[in-house]
C-alpha cells in the first residue's frame, strides 16, 4: 500500500506538466522557432520520462516485486542523471552563460550522467550504489550519498549563479534568471528530503513544483518576445482587417462635414440591411440609420463612435430598429480618416447578428447550467469522498484489529472465533463496496451489458430473501412474501435481478427499527409491447423514511444522506444507483415514495420476452445436491502460494483430497501422469506464469483421454465480470468462481460440475 501512495505524487506531476506544457509538447520540431525552446522541450520530455518512472517504481513497490523493484531503480537513477543532463543544456543555453560555469555544468552533467549510468552497471553485480535486503526492504550504499552530494552542487551552483545575476540585472533578464533560481531552490531543497528520506518521491514533487515556476516565466516570456515585433504590426494592420474581413455584410461611409449634415453612404447589401428605398437621398439614409438605434443603446453608440474620431478602430453590438423585422442586434465595426479639406469620413461595416447573439446567450445559459451542475457534482463527489474516507477505513480498521486480537488471544477459542465473524463481516463489507465501485465504473465505461438467460420468474430471487432470516430474526420483524405471477419462462439477466433485490430488501432491512414491517410483493402486470410482460416488485417498509431533500437525489452518484458515523448504519452509499442502473439497463422503471418516520416503498418494474420451457431446465426445487461427504480428489491450479494455502485448507476441512499445481504447465503434467478418473474436478486460475488458465484448459480439452478431456474444469479467479465468465465458458470450462473463495460456493460449483459431467 505504500508503494501505490508513493506513486499518486509522480502520477499528479505527470498530469499537471501535460496540461501546462500540452502546448509546447505537442509542437512539431519546425514549429519551435528558437534553440532554448527547443532545449526547453527536450528537458520536459525529459521530466515526463522520469515521472513515469518513478511512479512505475511505487507500483512495483507495492507489488512487493523485488527483482522488478531491482531493475526499475537501476532505471530510475539512470533517467534522474538523463534529467539533470537536459537541464543543464536548456539552463546554459536559455541564460545564454558562455563563461566558465556555462562549460562546467555541461561538463560537470555530462560526467555525472556517464558517472551515474556506470555505477548502475557495476551494482548489477556488486552492491555499491543500492542493494535490497533478505525482508525485501531498500538499502542504501555509500556511494548513493556520494551522487546525491553531486545533486546538492550542481543545484547549488545553478541558484548562486542565477541569484547574482538577478540582483544586477532587470526587465527579461532578470525574470528569466529569477525563475531558472527558483527552480534551482526548489530541487536543492527536495534533493535534500531525498537525502534524508530515500522513499520519498521528492524529486518529482520537486520537478512538479519548479516546472510551475519555469513555465510562469520561461515559455510566455520566450513568445513574448519573438511576438513583440509583430504584435505591433498587426496592432495596425488589424483595424484595417477586421473591415476587409467583414466586407461581404454591408460597408458604409459616413461623411461629417462642418456645417453639413451626415450623410451615409452604403453599398447595396448595406441598404438591405438597413430596409431602405434604393431612392434615398445620404441624408435619408443616415436618418434611417440613426433613427432606429433603441434609446438604451445611443449612449454606447456614441461612445463607439468617439472612438473612431480619434483614430482608433471600434466594434459594437447594440438593439437597432428594423422596419420590418422589429427590434434587432445589430454589429458595427469601423474606423475613420480626415480629409485635406477637414472633412471627416467614418468606414466601416454593419451586419444583423440576432440570431448569433441570441445563441450566444442560450449557450451563456447552458454554459451558466453546466458549471452549476458541475459544481453540485464537485460538490457531491467531495461529500461522497469524505463519508467514503469513513465507511473505507473503518472495515479496514476492524479487519487489521481484529488480526491483532487474534494474534494476542490465540489460546482463547471462543474470543477468536467471535473476533473472526467480526473480521470476515468487515472483510464482506470492504469487497461489496469494491464491487459496486467497479461495476458502477463499468457501466460508466459502457462495459456493462445485459446477459439472458431463460428462467422461471418464481426462482429469479429464489434464496434472495432467505439471506435475510438472521436480521429478521434477530429484530423481531414481520416479514412477509407476496407473489402473483402466470408466466412460466422469461428471459432475465439473473445476476442483475438478484443485486437489485438484495441490494432493496437490505436497505429495507437495515433501515427498519425492531419489530417493524417489510412486505415485498412481485406480480406481473400487462406490457404493452407484443412477446413482453412486466414483473413489477415492490419493497416497502415502515422504517426511517428518507427526507424530501434527499429523495430526489437518491439515485444520484456519490450522494448519500447518511455516513455511518450519523446512523451507525454501515453502508456504500452506491446500492440505490447501482439499482437505478441496472434497471435502465434493463429498459425498466423505479419510484420511490417515502416520508420520515413512516417508511419507504420503491416499486421496480421491468418488462421481460417471454419464453418458451427449455428441454434441459432444472426447476430448484429438484436441483440435485453434491455430496459433500463423497471423497473427491480436486487439483488445484494456482501460483499463488497464498491463495492455494487457503483454498486447500479450506476444502481439506471439508473432506476434500486436494492437490496443488504452480502452473498451467504442470497442471497438464499432473493430469497425464495421473490415472483416467484419478482427479474429479479442476479448479483452474486464470492468471499464471508459463502458461494462462485459458491455454490450459484447451489443451486438456484436447487430450486424447476422453475421461480426462471431460473432466470438469472450473474458473477460480480474481477476474470476476461478466466477459470473463464467458471467456472462461468460450475456453472450455464448466463454471466460474470469484475469488475471495466462499468454500460453500466452491461446494456448491464442485456439485453442479459432477452432476452434470458424471452422475
């Protein structure tokens, strides 16, 4: 676990750095228009290199993989020396240091990273540099602080150098070696939490921070530069432009004379625009013009049109009267030039704009509406974080204090056991929650799809409740079944209906006091569309109630009205939007009612196909049980010596002969050594060395031994949605188990294996 938090920090410096350098990284070679930036790139790329790679070393970490762990250090020291190698050049080049310390810190960088890549070669062999100890733990050598003292100098060297510099200069140069001296303090600083504290990522929170100053100062303040010497240029050409550009709508003069009146003259496109007879004098025209502007605008046009007077060029939107199309807006945009004769001429444009501003203001409005909207998810994720950071921790909590009870109190057999039900509860809650995070995601992802099977609407939630008898029992509550269905066969995503179910009937019973009443009915309904029928199930209960701020939102995600600290009710607060999708999935509906203090009801209605019986359909009533007590021999393929402890332990205890294979290659050779009927059941993992559960399971498949080629080869994995299982069915295995093992599941699977493949 702490490998994966060392690695969040890399992980946010890599987002970070492509976000405020997207610009520059993604600029071709040619685009780049002088050799500092092009130097500058180069030592981002650079820095993005070595974010991965330090990040990939937390994750390695965490895997607790330590010859990986090995070879990644080896790399990550290597890319560290690359990095201060590309960040000399770009420092040397960008401050234009052609003295002596500009050719000492290329050297010195070249030397260092020659230096560097040679030690890592020679601690492939011998320990110089890093070494990992018996306990997998990380040690270091004293030639690490030698090249760690080496950091300190050259960053050292880069902030005095860049200091003096600052203190005797100004304007650019001054920015540019302020922020380069920044940048230097910055990575001394954190080269030295690195000194001190080796599993610390303070090279990359050093990178992430100096990169922030640099990129204040040093890519803006190269383009200001190249930039100013055309910026003035298009300061005039662009009053010019913006008329060019706009000739297709209408161009008008307007000639201001001393002791004339304005006059307008206007192209044909401009006199349509305007409603004006072709006839009209410039006199008529100006006063159609000006006539028609809205009162609430007069002000502003004047105010453009001062600006014009004095030379500059001037753009407004203002509501204009049209004879004929009404009230209106209208853009003008122009300029002015006086005559010899000190007559004044006004130039410009005139165009109807309605239609785009209105539409500006609508997306103004949807824009206004999405950031409303965005800002009450942001607000709901932070809460759902916050409660989550709860309901995450306090299993966690339970399960590593209850081991350490256990570890204490081993000789008492009745406090373990009650601290172990304890433990495997938090350990239950801890993986539902997991669950419904990933199948949330998936559905998101749109990963998530519906899986029909054939079944008789009476067995879709057939045990679903029973799940329910101990709290029921134990709180005194009336609990009571309704069911009113004629259909026989409907085809159903049986997985889904039976999470809806439980996910309703949990809720109903967690947040029911004692002896109070939950009645859960299911009938079909007609459906209007033809081959289809509605199962309708309604959960209701007189509980808590759910309040009418919260009811609007219940199916929201990461909202919740409650954490478990407030109700001392432990839940996810993703069940009911975990519903809500499936059943959207499903094409069906969900209301709820509800009303504080006097319960809640939600009504979950779905419409199914209707089918025909199968020939091979197993009502559960006359499903056959396994025999438990039947001594089978069960080989396990498994790598993971953890893992395959617990499940053979498990189904030891159990009566079961199990054996073990590490691979799927050994799993073959077992099975060809061994007798015709001498295994009954595989348990096959799927992720393993040499060669995956899926290969395996083909070859056996293939085995010229009918006996063997049949024996029933069942998926015990950690890859636990619904394309797994299929590709597990595609491969040519007889069902899927989803680890963490539940030993009455694997019995259950054991039994429906051998029933259908032997009895």
């Amino acid at each position: 676990m702490q490998g994966y938090i060392y690695a969040v920090i890399p992980t946010l410096a890599i987002i970070i750095h492509i976000i405020i350098n997207y610009s520059l990284l993604n600029s071709s070679r040619e685009a780049l228009n002088s050799k500092s930036i092009e130097n500058y790139r180069r030592f981002l790329i650079s820095v993005l290199c070595y974010y991965f790679v330090d990040g990939l070393w937390g994750i390695i970490a965490g895997l607790n993989n330590t010859v990986l762990l090995f070879w990644e250090t080896s790399l990550y020291n290597i890319v560290m020396a690359a990095t201060l190698y590309f960040e000399s050049r770009y420092v040397v080049g960008y401050l234009n240091i052609d003295d002596w310390f500009g050719k000492f810190l290329n050297r010195a960088s070249t030397v260092f990273l020659f230096v560097q890549t040679t030690v890592i070669a020679i601690n492939c062999f011998t320990p110089i540099y890093f070494y990992f100890d018996e306990q997998g733990m990380y040690q270091v050598c004293s030639y690490r602080n030698v090249l760690v003292a080496c950091h300190f100098l050259i960053f050292t060297m880069i902030a005095y150098k860049t200091y003096m510099v600052t203190v005797n200069s100004e304007g650019r140069l001054n920015r540019r070696n302020r922020a380069v001296c920044y940048f230097a303090i910055t990575m001394f600083l954190c080269s030295l939490l690195q000194f001190f504290y080796p599993l610390v990522p303070a090279y990359s929170l050093g990178f992430m921070i100096g990169i922030c100053f640099l990129n204040s100062f040093v890519y803006v303040d190269e383009q200001e530069e190249q930039l100013e010497s055309v910026q003035e240029l298009n300061k005039r050409m662009k009053e010019y432009n913006d008329i060019i550009s706009h000739a297709g709508f209408g161009i008008w003069s307007i000639i201001l004379k001393p002791d004339c009146k304005p006059r307008m003259q206007a192209n044909a496109k401009m006199l349509w625009l305007l409603g004006a007879d072709v006839g009209m004098t410039e006199e008529e025209v100006y006063e159609t013009w000006y006539s028609h502007i809205m009162p609430s605008a007069l002000s502003s046009v004047q105010a453009s049109v001062e600006e014009m007077l004095s030379g500059m060029f001037s753009e407004n939107t203002y509501l204009w009267y049209h004879p004929v199309k009404g009230v209106i807006y209208v853009r003008c945009g122009g300029t002015s030039v006086k005559l010899e004769d000190g007559t004044t001429v006004l130039r410009g444009y005139h165009a109807d704009v309605t239609d785009i501003v209105l539409k500006d203001k609508e997306r103004e409005i949807e824009l206004s509406n999405a950031k409303k909207a965005a800002e009450k998810a942001s607000r709901a994720k932070s809460a759902f974080i916050f409660n989550m950071s709860h309901d995450i921790r306090t299993p966690m909590n339970a399960i590593l204090g209850y081991a350490e009870l256990i570890k204490k109190n081993l000789d008492d057999k009745d406090r373990c056991n009650k601290y172990l039900d304890k433990l495997m509860m938090s350990g239950d809650f801890l993986l539902t929650l997991i669950n419904n995070v990933l199948t949330i995601a998936r559905i998101e992802s749109g990963k998530e799809t519906v899986d029909e099977t054939i079944v008789s609407p009476r067995d879709v939630t057939y045990n679903v409740y029973s799940i329910f008898d101990e709290i029921v029992e134990r709180k005194h509550l009336e609990f009571t079944t309704i069911t009113d269905i004629k259909t026989d066969y409907i085809y159903a995503d049986v997985v889904k209906l039976k999470e809806i179910a439980l996910n309703l009937v949990s809720n109903a019973c967690k947040y029911t006091p004692e002896g109070g009443k939950i009645s859960i009915t299911v009938r079909e309904i007609p459906c209007d569309k033809v081959g289809y029928t509605n199962i309708q199930t309604v959960v209701a209960d007189n509980g808590i109630g759910i309040s009418k701020e919260f009811l609007g939102s219940i199916f929201e995600k990461f909202t919740r009205e409650h954490t478990a600290t407030e109700n001392k009710i432990q839940g996810t607060g993703l069940g009911m939007p975990l519903v809500k999708q499936f059943i959207d999935l499903m094409g069906g509906t969900i209301t709820v009612e509800s009303e504080l203090g006097k319960g809640t009801t939600f009504t979950v209605t779905i419409p199914h196909r209707i089918a025909e019986a199968p020939d091979n359909y197993i009502e559960h009533s006359s499903a056959k049980e396994f025999n438990a007590n039947r001594k089978i021999r069960i080989l396990i393929a498994e790598d993971n010596d953890l893992n395959a402890e617990i499940a053979i332990e498990l189904l030891t205890e159990v009566g079961v002969l199990v054996e073990r294979a590490s691979d799927g290659i050994i799993c073959i050779d077992m099975l060809q050594k061994a007798g015709s009927e001498y295994y009954d059941v595989i348990l096959m993992d799927i992720q393993m060395p040499n060669m995956d559960g899926y290969k395996t399971t083909r070859i056996i498949r293939s085995m010229d031994d009918p006996v063997k080629a049949s024996i029933p080869i069942l998926a015990m994995t950690a890859n636990a949605f619904e394309e797994d299982k299929k590709a597990a069915a595609e491969a040519g295995m007889d069902g899927h188990i989803a680890k963490p093992i539940d030993v009455s599941i694997i019995m259950e699977e054991i039994g429906k294996a051998l029933g259908k493949n032997r009895l």
